[in-house]
C-alpha cells in the first residue's frame, strides 16, 4: 500500500506539473542540460559532457538514448499542437529501441513505443502529451517532427534537443556516508543507488525513475529533485552490513551492473 501510495503521488506531481513553465524553449534547468537541434552554442554541449564524466558509469547507461537506433532517437519538446499548450512543458524522449520517457525535470515516466516504418506510423504509451497512435513526418534534417493523430487528425510538432541530461550536478557540500554508496533493491523490483559524490538515483522497475542530489548524515537523508521545480525530500536509513533499511522499505546490497 505505501508503495501504491508512492506512485500516486508520483503521478499526481505529474499532473501538476502540466501548467508549469520548464525547458521547452532550449533553455536549461537546474537539473537539464538540452539545447535545440538549431542551437551551438558550445558552453552547453560542454556542461552536456561535464555531467557525463562526472557520474558513475552506471548512471550514465541507465535510460541512455542509442542515437544510431530508429529516426525517433533523442530528447524532444513540444513546439506546436492543435489542442493547445498544453504538456509543452515536458521532454519526451525515445532511446532509439522501443522505450520512452515522458521526463519531468530529473524524473522520467518509462513508456513504450512501436513504429510501423512501411506506413510511417508510431504508437505511444506514455502517460500524458504523446500518447496514442499517430503517423509522423520528419524534416528533411530530422530535427523536427509533425504527429498526426490517426483518430482525431490533430497535430503535434515537436523539435530535437541537440543534448539532454536529467541528472543533477553534484553539489559541492554534500555529506557521503560510505556504508550507504552502492545499490540497493527491494523484494518488489525498486531499486537505490548512491554515488560517492551526492547522486541519489531511485526507481520502480518499469514504472518511473528519479535523480536526486543527496546528502547523508546521522541516519537521515536529504534529497532535491526537480519536477521541474526543486523539489525537497527527507528519509531516514539504517546499514546493516548488506542490509538497508531506507524510509521504512527493506533493501539488500547488489551489484551496480542490475540497476536498470
């Protein structure tokens, strides 16, 4: 049940959200780093790479874009769309393969998505903005992208981010306990990992992912997220050699390499 009560809450933050103003003009966030398709800007593609290699090569992979997969490969925002402004101030991004991510600041929902390339359609999952069955049509660059709704005829366009980060920056004052770097997984597929410079990474297999900064001190943690506002958090642990107890869950230690 708290569990359950954790999604919930998830998804109504979620839809909170839709009315509120993030990147979806090229501009960055506290937790984002994405610039257009029609941008060079070189001092974003260098924050862009700085947050690559300053984060445990796990994270990195987790929920990675396969830019050498189908035409659908990247982090999008929506530009136009026949119904309004709505969910414009998402990023949905699709990893090359068959996964998406409708991403809040530094929280992702985990979608999927087909493409029937003979006919030029895609069908989506995701929980709110893209979501359905929809012909498509890419610029001649493939950096922008008109859906066309197969029921409704209504049309979304959407534009390429040149790069996209949804993990946080370190933070230079964050507090490391050593018994809790590692990665963690609970008996119902959710998964933790700390990283030895303040990044907390939580998910609910299959369901949705977040990003933290954290610091960790006398058996409570301190979190911020972004979604996309800062968002702060609280939750009390305790080690136990393999064992983690975090915010009343019980977790055992694993191999970072079956994070997912």
């Amino acid at each position: 049940m708290k569990r359950l009560m954790r999604i919930l809450t998830l998804s109504l933050a979620c839809a909170a959200a839709v009315s509120l103003a993030a990147c979806s003009n090229g501009e960055s966030s506290s937790s984002e780093v994405q610039t257009t398709a029609a941008e060079t800007d070189a001092t974003h593609d260098e924050a862009a790479s700085d947050i690559k290699t300053a984060r445990d090569v796990n994270l990195t992979d987790l929920h990675a874009i396969n830019y050498d997969g189908n035409e659908f490969a990247g982090a999008w925002h929506i530009t136009e769309r026949d119904e309004g402004e709505t969910y414009r101030s998402f990023t949905y991004v699709f990893d090359g393969d068959s996964t998406c991510y409708l991403m809040m600041g530094s929280m992702g929902y985990i979608s999927n998505y087909e493409l029937n390339t003979d006919i030029n359609q895609m069908a989506t999952q995701m929980v709110f903005g893209i979501n359905g069955k929809y012909t498509y049509e890419f610029s001649d660059d493939n950096n922008t992208l008109t859906l066309t709704d197969a029921d409704t005829k209504k049309q979304t366009k959407l534009e390429k981010y040149m790069s996209f980060s949804c993990i946080p920056l370190p933070e230079a004052d964050a507090k490391i306990d050593s018994e809790l770097v590692g990665a963690w997984k609970d008996d119902s597929g959710g998964f933790l990992y700390f990283d030895d410079q303040g990044i907390m990474y939580e998910t609910q297999k299959g369901l949705s992912f977040t990003f933290y900064n954290y610091s960790a001190e006398d058996g409570k943690v301190s979190t911020k997220c972004f979604m996309p506002d800062e968002t702060n958090g609280s939750a009390e642990y305790s080690v136990d050699g393999d064992k983690l107890t975090y915010n009343n869950y019980q977790y055992e230690r694993i191999d970072s390499s079956e994070l997912v």
